[in-house]
C-alpha cells in the first residue's frame, strides 16, 4: 500500500489515503519519497483550474528519493540509487520527438500528477524513462524544483547555445527565475535581473533593475541595439 496526501474534491485540503499500486509494471520503478517540492502547478491540480483533475488527487511533481523497486524491462537504474521525478511520469519513447530527446512534447506524454499520483506520498511510480538519476554530491533536500522549474529555465541555455561570455537578462525573481539566475551566475554569463522587489537580489553579481525599466530593455532589442543576447521570461 501506498500512504499519501490527497485532495479528495476541486480546492479541498490534503487528507491523509492509501491506495494499492497494483503490481509493478516491466518498465517502472517505484521511488521511496525522500523529499518533494511544491509548484504553483500543484495547486492549479489540487484547485481544478485546468478541468483535467481527478479526485482523489495526490499533488507533488519535485520528488526526490530512491530506487525502492525496479521493473523487469529497467537496466539502467539500481535499486537505492538516488532519482528525481517531474512534471511528467511516462513518455511513449517512440515518437519523433522523444527520438530527439524532446521528451517534454511527446503527445504521449503522462503526468506524475494527472491521472497518476505523485510525490505527497511515501513512495511513487513511474516509467523509467523519466526518472532522472541523480549524481552524488547534489543536496538532496534542495534538488526537487531542478525536476520542474529547474529544467524549464535550464532547456533555453541549451536550445539557445547560451556561451559563458553572453549577456542574459531574467525577468522575474520567482520559482523559475531564481534558478534561472544561479545557473546562469554559474556558467558565467552577465546576468541582469528585472524585478519588483529589490530584496530578491540572490546573487550579488547580479544587476538587478525594477520592473519598470523592462520596456526599455525590450525596445533595446526590438531596435536592433540588443543589450542582451537573449531574454529569459516565463
Ligand atoms: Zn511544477
Ligand atoms: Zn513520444
């Protein structure tokens, strides 16, 4: 059996559930949940603001644990190890897309917490294939929004070959943007932050400008006089 925290109706508080997860598919794993971030995403489920909830509902798509049991078909996992889990539980690893790793716009794709429990719970599921290992030396207690807000702001630094010597500014201090940030102080970029609050500067290299002064920096690049060479905004 598996104990969770579920929202058993549209805005209704987490109570505790047991469910039974039935035997365990050839290509899944069930992770033991060691920790498990919140995202605003999670209340958006729990709130019914997509229309694609079903109750019981167990919200949570920034699991950290480890491997507590393997499927079969599973080679490239070992039981113990430590994995993260996000956004999305399975993909059908035979589209183009997941061909060329775009895994995220596979139309196959199924989330950890639709139609699917997650990570307020003492142990989840999920294909293989999208459970991330995670290296040694991660802070365990800190990784889980790396497995959703984390990899959305760390998908454009690739997609857009962002190189340590370019000019990137962040709008937005938030779940996403800070990260945005540490990754981009981190590979060495020049990083300008737009915020609405002064007290979010987390990085001290960080220039930070008021939201006001986003126009400006817009009008910068619509005229060709791009101060940064590229503009992360949720
Ligand atoms: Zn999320
Ligand atoms: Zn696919």
């Amino acid at each position: 059996m598996i104990n969770a925290y579920a929202a058993q109706s549209a805005n209704a508080a987490l109570t505790k559930y047991q469910f039974d997860p039935g035997e365990l598919k050839p290509k899944e794993v069930e992770i033991e949940v060691m920790y498990c971030g919140i995202c605003h995403s999670d209340l958006s489920m729990i709130d019914n603001e997509w229309g694609q909830s079903k109750y019981p509902l167990v919200p949570g798509h920034e699991v950290v644990g480890k491997v507590s049991q393997i499927g079969s078909q599973v080679k490239h996992l070992k039981n113990g190890q430590h994995v993260g889990l996000g956004w999305h539980s399975s993909y059908c690893n035979q589209c183009s897309y997941c061909d060329e790793g775009d895994h995220n716009l596979c139309s196959k794709a199924k989330g950890t917490i639709i139609r699917h429990h997650g990570g307020f719970a003492d142990k989840v599921r999920a294909d293989a294939n999208s459970v991330i290992a995670i290296p040694d030396g991660i802070d365990l207690e800190k990784a889980g929004p790396l497995f959703c807000g984390g990899i959305t702001v760390f998908t454009p630094l690739v997609e857009y070959n962002i190189k340590p010597t370019d000019k990137v500014a962040v709008i937005g201090i938030g779940g996403l943007g800070h990260m945005a940030v540490k990754f981009l102080n981190a590979w060495g970029c020049q990083v300008t932050a737009f915020t609405s609050s002064e007290a979010k500067k987390i990085e001290p290299q960080t220039e930070t400008f008021p939201f006001e002064q986003i126009n400006d920096a817009i009008d910068h690049l619509r005229n060709g006089r791009a101060k940064y060479r590229v503009v992360l905004k949720r």
